[in-house]
C-alpha cells in the first residue's frame, strides 16, 4: 500500500510539472514579432517538400531538413500567425520533459529524474528556445532521446533497443548539424568506459553505428559541403573566456539577446547559474554519515560519466574549434550542454544527504527560475518587426520607396508589410555588409522617390552610418525612431526634379 501512494505522488508530481511547463511554454507565445531566423523558418516550410529536400542548393540554410518538413506540415494544419509557427517547439520542449525524467531515472534514479523535470521545466533558457520557431526544441527533444534510448540499449542488448538508438540519432542528425556530437560523446563512454565488455556486446554496438550511418548516409554530402561553405562564411565573432562563461549565464535564465542590447538585471540568474554549477560539482561525489561529519568519496557509475560526456562534448567542441577555424560558438547551438548540467545539477541534489539543503537549494533555483522568466515574458527578446512595419505603413504613402537591410529582414518585415502599393527594396543584395561597394549597387535602384524609408537592423552587417552619409547630399532626414534591435529612418529629398528649388 505504501509503495501505491508513493506511485500514486509521484505521478501527481509528474503531471503538475508537465502541465505547470507547458503553460510556460504557450504563455505569451505569439507576443512578439517573428524575428529574422524564424521568418526564414517558415519561408523554408512554404516550399513543397522536394523543395525542402533541396534548400542547400537554393538557400542559406545551415540546418538539414526534418524540422521544416515537420513545419510544413504543422503550419499546414493550424496556420500561419505567430502562435502557430512556433506552437510546434512548444510541443517538442513540452514532450522534452517527460523524456528527462525516464533520462534522470534510469542514469540516476526516481529523485534524480523528477528533479530533471522540474530544472528542465522552469529552466529560462529552455522555455526561450521553445518559443521560437527554429530547430532547437527538436534538437533537445532528440537529443535527450538519443541518450534515453543509449541508457537503455546499455542494460540490454537488444535488437529493438538497438534500431530505437539509431533512429533517434539519425533523426537528430537530420534535424541540427551539432547533433552530430551527440554519438560522438556517446562513442566516447563507450571507448574510455567499455560497457561492452563481451565480443557479443561489441558486435552490437558496431551494428548499430552501422545502421546509423546508413540512416545519415543520404544527407553526409551535403552535411560535409555545409560545414565547408560555413567555414568560408560564418557570422561569429571568435569567442573567449568570457563568451564560455556567458553561455553558462545564460544556462541559469540570465538571458542575453543576439538580436539587439537587452538590459535588464541577470541577478538571478547568476544565483541559478552557481547553484546548478554547485550541485553538478556535488554530483562528482557520494556523501555518507561518518562520525564527525561527513564522509565524500568521488562516484563512479557510469551514468555520471555518460552525463558528463553529454555535457562537455556539446559545449567543449563548438568552442575550442573556434579557436582552429571559422567560429561556431554561440550559446544557442550548446543547447544539448544545458540539458546534461540539468541533469547532473539534478543528481547533485538528490544525493544531498539531509532534506533541509535539498529543499533550500531547490526552492532557491525555483523562486530565481520565476525571477528571470519574470524578465522574459516582460522585457523585449526579439526585433520589434511588427512596430517597425505598422510605422512604415502609417507614416509612407502610395508610390514610396522602402529600404530594408537585409534581405533575411526584409522577410520579417514582410510578414507583417500589408500595403501593396510601396516599392520594398531589400539591402545590400549581393553581399551580407554594408560597404562601398553595396551602397554604390542601391544607389541606382533607389532613383527619385518623394520620400524614402530605411529600416535598419541589429543583424545589418558593416557600416550602417555609410548609407545615410551616402543619401545626405540629397536627402535629409525628418524622422527617426528606435525600436528594439530597429532603426526606421525617413528622408525627403533637398530638391525634387523639376521644381526649381
């Protein structure tokens, strides 16, 4: 009877943390404009799916193909707002969290993996990535089933457990290039922990790499001409110390934006960011009674070590390969590192060896959780497109040239541009930056309006002040307005033609 009820809280617990991170997750989802990235999100998904297949070939993405086939059908069925495009990483962080607890469980226990679910649940980072329609809530849902699927294949060999195993990777590695470091930490435990100690055991696993690259074999030449374009022409900036330790922040809900200046306190996630680094430190050890105090001995099971890998491997490699060719760090792409210092910080609770420091050390993280997300749901995350494009249209007229840097913007600022009947120029063209050169190709396209309208981004590379010295000589400006990671500029011209001023 007593096992019943402890069944029966457990459950209890299990569904409010689903329920309380779903909430999370769908509060305020279509409250802010569809930045950039998304915007090229669903431009992607529009296509038909051969075109999907193919968009290496006529667009810039990155990423492969399986998350904008599965947003070709989403928005196909529910539609086109802000809501719609990005309710489908709602679901897939919502269905994250069921997926850690059996995670936490099975690599360190029942405690362990409820703990999981409640971090995962309230974690800021998480909850941002999840209402954005890009490919990460995919990512770590696939992600955190590869590892499940791992963790049980290791109890048992078993051919189902085997092909479960490479259909997840694979479907992860259809999802995120990156995705590619998870089999890597995961062929890592097996080459320095060996838990395939029989020849039989040893077969299996190589079976199932097989199967695996078999699986990923149609998309390899594509993944390996992607990593070559993007080592020629990534955006990001070399990282340093300080970018590491960022990233770490922005673990515990002190949330940065690439998309423009945000300023608001990251106290709390500071706090967040200590108390998860110092449980994950807590987790490295087993803590008994003795005598006088407490005795500490360095654990080992190799769950620990498997989570540890999980961790170190998706944050460690972006970052030091940054160092030898074309940066790739950024925060958002060490997702999976998240999940794995959840876990660990997980594992270090439950192992504490009183009650009163577990319930401190979580209701702390909890209480600074709802602090941050306080800060997100309140303060702006991404670039104000639909403020800039319902200025636009209240403040041109018929006939009206309109400059939007870049072209990716100029996607924003479409989705939300209704008037039909305004020249919409995007800028530069055959470059990303604002240079001479570019400049020098607008000029001639611009031509004579009445008036002319630039909308510049945080995302305009080069030198934004070049274009306006470049219109001064015969534009001057009579308006300008800031809005987050936007600026809107208007100019008429000094003297129209022909009328004699």
């Amino acid at each position: 009877m007593a096992m019943n009820d402890e069944h029966s809280r457990t459950r209890g617990w299990l569904l409010l943390v689903l329920v309380v991170g779903a909430v999370l997750r769908f509060a305020f989802l279509g409250t802010e404009s569809l930045w950039e990235d998304e915007a090229g999100s669903l431009i992607i998904a529009r296509m038909p799916f051969s075109e999907i297949l193919g968009m290496h070939r006529t667009t810039n993405e990155f990423h492969p193909p399986l998350y904008f086939l599965l947003l070709h059908v989403w928005i196909r069925l529910f539609g086109e707002t802000e809501i719609a495009v990005r309710s489908l990483s709602a679901v897939c962080s919502t269905l994250s969290l069921g997926l850690i607890y059996g995670c936490g469980r099975r690599l360190f226990g029942r405690e362990a993996g409820l703990l999981a679910m409640v971090l995962l649940a309230l974690s800021p980072f998480q909850i941002r990535y999840a209402q954005e329609a890009r490919n990460y809530a995919l990512t770590v849902l696939l992600g955190i089933a590869s590892f499940y699927t791992f963790a049980r294949y290791l109890e048992r060999l078993d051919l189902l457990r085997g092909a479960a195993w490479a259909a997840s990777t694979a479907a992860l590695l259809y999802t995120n290039n990156l995705g590619l470091l998870v089999p890597v930490a995961q062929n890592l435990f097996v080459l320095l922990h060996a838990p395939f100690p029989e020849p039989r055991g040893k077969r299996s696993w190589l079976l199932a790499q097989i199967a695996l690259l078999a699986l990923f074999a149609p998309w390899l030449p594509i993944f390996l001409s992607q990593l070559a374009s993007a080592q020629k022409s990534f955006w990001i900036s070399p990282p340093d110390l300080q970018a590491l330790l960022d990233t770490l922040l922005e673990y515990g809900g002190g949330l940065t934006s690439c998309h423009a200046s945000r300023d608001y306190d990251v106290s709390a996630g500071i706090v967040t960011t200590c108390l998860l680094l110092g449980t994950t430190l807590a987790s490295f050890f087993e803590i008994e009674p003795a005598r006088e105090g407490w005795l500490l001995r360095p654990a080992s099971n190799q769950g620990l070590w498997l989570a540890r890998l999980w961790f170190a491997v998706p944050l460690g490699v972006p970052y030091l390969l940054s160092f030898v060719g074309q940066p790739v760090f950024i925060p958002r792409i060490t997702i999976l590192a998240s999940v794995a210092l959840i876990l660990l910080s997980a594992r270090g609770i439950s192992v504490l060896p009183v009650e009163w420091p577990k319930k401190m050390v979580t209701g702390a993280i909890i209480c600074c959780s709802f602090l941050s997300l306080f800060l997100y749901y309140t303060s702006p995350d991404k670039d104000q497109w639909r403020e800039a494009a319902a200025l636009v249209a209240e403040t041109s007229r018929p006939g009206e040239t309109i400059v939007v840097a870049s072209a990716r913007c100029k996607n924003s600022f479409d989705y939300y541009f209704a008037p039909a009947d305004r020249k919409v120029f995007p800028f530069p063209v055959s470059s990303h930056e604002i240079n001479e050169r570019t400049v020098s190709e607008l000029m001639p396209l611009i031509g004579h309006p009445p008036r002319l309208h630039l909308v510049l981004s945080y995302h305009t590379f080069g030198n934004a002040n070049l274009l306006l010295e470049r219109l001064a000589p015969e534009y001057r400006l009579t308006g300008h307005r800031e809005l987050y990671g936007i600026q809107v500029y208007q100019l008429e011209p000094r003297s129209r033609p022909g009328s004699g001023n």
